[in-house]
C-alpha cells in the first residue's frame, strides 16, 4: 500500500489508536471505534486524496477515508460484494 498523504489525521496519532480504531474496529466488530475511525477521517483535510488512493488499491482490511472494505466495494462496484 502506498504511503498516506502528508497531513493525514491519523498520520497525528499514536500508532496504537491508529490500530484500534482503524483495524481492530472491524477485527472486534465494534461499532463506537468504527464509528471514531470515520470520524477522524471526516475531519480529514486530505479526505478526497486518501478516499481516491483507497478506491484504487483496495486493501482488503481496515477502515481507509471512512469506508470499511465493503463500503469500498460499494463505492468501486455498486454492488455489496463484500
């Protein structure tokens, strides 16, 4: 994958939360950090760079620009093939 755009949100934090909201939300299926994970990316001023990057690569885990990897696969596809 490649690297985030300087002046990512979660680029600011300890790479602990990163890992706790960003994939260990969707790891433990718990909604409050999923929800925290999109909320940091909503606020992001590099939203728009981060969401195009992770329709392009597609990683197959974690939550990148708000979108779990089945928002992505609607968003890409239109469809709910996740």
């Amino acid at each position: 994958m490649s690297e985030l755009p300087p002046g990512a949100s979660c680029l600011q934090m300890p790479i602990e939360a990163v890992d706790e909201y960003f994939f260990e939300s969707q790891i433990n299926h718990a909604p409050a950090k999923l929800e925290m994970a999109r909320r940091i990316c909503r606020n992001c001023v590099v939203l728009q760079e981060c969401r195009s990057m992770a329709l392009e690569e597609m990683p197959e885990y974690g939550v990148m620009a708000g979108m779990t990897p089945r928002d992505r696969d609607r968003v890409k596809y239109g469809n709910d093939a996740a």
